[in-house]
C-alpha cells in the first residue's frame, strides 16, 4: 500500500511538472540545453527570459537555437513595416515558425537573424515614451571646501522614445552644525537627444546650473550641444559618449562680475548590470575644456553601485566629484561626497 501510494505521489509529480512546462515558453539554446519560463524581450542581440528557478536570465540572441511560446508575442522584423503577431513554434536550427492568430493561415518559418525585436517596448515599437524615475534619500560625507556629515536629496527623470529622449536631474545637500551652515549646493542638470540615421547617434542640447557657497559659486550656468554616440545599449549595458561646444558663465559670491567664456564640452554615460540584475554599476561625466584665452577646465563626475531590493526599493553608494582647475582665490580645487541611501524606482 505504501509503495502504491508512493507511486500515485511522484506521478501526480510528475503530471504536475508536465503540466507546468506545457503551459511555459521554452528556448532551446545552440549547445542542446533547454530553458523554460516566461520569455519577455529581446533586443540589440540579448534575449530576457523570466523563470521561477533562476529569476531574470539574459543570454545573447545568437546561442538561441529555436524557441517556443505559450502565448501570442509580437515581433519586428528587420526590413518590415508592420510587427507581427502570434505563438512561436519550434522549428530547424536558427529559426522558429510564427503561428498566426487567425488559425487559418498556416505557420510562417521565420530566421532568428531576421528578428529585430521580440515584444518591443513602446520606444522600440515607435507607439510611446517609456519613463523612468528615480528618488534618492542618503546620508553623505563631504571632503573638500566643506567639511562634514549631512543628508543629500537627489531625483532622476528619463524619457525614452523612437527618435528622443531626455533626462532630468537635480540635487540639494545642507547642513548645519550648531546653528551654522557648513554645507550648502544644489545642482541641476538636463538633456534632450534626438536620433538621427539610427539609434547609434543623436544630437543633443544640454543645460545645467550649480550653486555651491563654500566653492565660491553664486550660480555657475552652461548651455551648449553637439553630436553624440550610443555605442552600447542592451538589456545590461549602456554606453554612450558626446561632445560639442558650450557657453559657461560663473558668478562668484566674493568676486564682482561674471566670468563668462565658451568651451568644449563633453559627457560619458555608463551602466552595467552584473549578476542576473542584482547590481548596477554606474558612472557619468561631464566637461567643459574654455576656450580663446580661458584655460578654466571643470569636471564633474558621479559613479556608484544600485541593489534592488524590493517593490521598487534600490539601496546606492555613490561618490560624486568636481574639479576646476582654476577655483576662486582660497577654495580647494576638488570637493567629493560619498553618499549612502535608500531610493525607489519606477
């Protein structure tokens, strides 16, 4: 009786298991291996599946073998119009075959290589912007022209579309010791890129404003644009670079008039995600080189680790620096702060 019942249990087990795969996409990777779960997105060459066993598993477009779906997916193909809509179904090596939703017409036999996206983000697909945002409420160390520990506030806006997008940014820091203020700087930045050829290259504008009052910055303002590039932008990296002309004019809190001169500018934007999305690594750089008869060279540069940690929750450690190669009479040419928080994304 035992061993009967035994028996009824790891059948059921197993009719359980089956049941489980019928009712779950596969893909069959090019070494013979078979990953089941939910498929979500390709693009740039990387394919994202979502599984109850591993989690997000991203792996390169090129070892997938052939794939199913137990639900319609949508698909562009390259050199097409229109996406295409259906339940994929397993085929040869390197391709799969398309089932439409109207079951009369037969299965289409689509080549792997032919696929630009698979479910496509409203960006992608050119039917909308995707947003993200971020909030960041940390604790934060300053060493430089001011000295000590305070709280830093610092929000994020992106947008995302076919042929743009733009990016907002802005943070604040003060603190008082004993009735003194011995920290205080607030900084706001932004972008808009528009694409031109493809999604490699874009123009932008950029403008930003800087107060500081123990770097002896009253308001320190750029405005410029240029031509930039996008050489990395995937599931878990991104990289892009830029570089044009800018109009830089500081106004100091000890000195009369306004120093104002045109530069080369420059930025670095980088992000990484390692670990199957369970650690961002970032880094971004901006840099205005004068030019004429300025030699006034100013950089500033943020990079740091995100952990998500739930519904939405991102711990950070992030460094910031600036550099001016020429700061006002009695100010230190470096200040850095290390902040540690908690954020939320969405």
């Amino acid at each position: 009786m035992v061993r009967h019942a035994f028996a009824s249990v790891a059948t059921a087990a197993a009719a359980l298991c089956v049941t489980a795969l019928a009712h779950a996409d596969s893909v069959v990777v090019r070494n013979g291996d078979l990953l089941s779960g939910t498929v979500r997105h390709m693009s740039s060459g990387s394919l994202t599946i979502e599984s109850s066993y591993a989690g997000t598993v991203t792996l390169p477009w090129g070892e997938v073998a052939t794939l199913t779906t137990d639900k319609p997916v949508i698909l562009i193909l390259k050199q097409a119009e229109a996406p295409e809509r259906g339940v994929l179904e397993q085929s040869d090596s390197g391709s799969f075959l398309l089932q439409p939703q109207d079951a009369s017409m037969p299965p289409q036999k689509i080549e792997l290589s032919s696929v630009l996206f698979l479910n496509p983000t409203p960006s992608e697909s050119g039917s909308g912007v995707e947003y993200k945002r971020h909030l960041n409420l940390a604790g934060s160390r300053t060493q430089g022209n001011s000295i000590g520990a305070s709280a830093a506030f610092e929000g994020e806006l992106d947008a995302r579309a076919k042929t743009y997008r733009y990016a907002l940014r802005g943070t604040a820091n003060q603190t008082r010791i004993g009735g003194e203020t011995v920290s205080s700087n607030w900084l706001l930045s932004g972008h808009h890129d528009r694409f031109v050829l493809d999604q490699k290259h874009f123009q932008y504008v950029r403008a930003s404003a800087q107060r500081d009052r123990f770097r002896d910055i009253r308001l320190r303002a750029a405005l410029g644009g240029g031509y930039g590039w996008q050489l990395i932008d995937s599931e878990l990296t991104e990289l892009s670079l830029r570089g044009g002309l800018d109009l830089v004019a500081v106004e100091h809190y000890g000195a009369s008039g306004r120093d104002r001169y045109p530069a080369l500018g420059w930025g670095i934007q980088f992000s990484h995600w390692l670990w199957q999305h369970r650690l961002k690594l970032f880094f971004d750089q901006d840099g205005y080189w004068g030019l004429g008869g300025s030699a006034e060279v100013t950089v500033r540069t943020r990079g740091g680790l995100r952990v998500p940690i739930a519904q939405g929750l991102v711990a950070t450690a992030q460094l910031d620096v600036d550099w001016d190669r020429h700061p006002a009479p009695g100010v230190k040419p470096t200040d850095s702060t290390l902040m540690l928080g908690v954020g939320y994304e969405w």
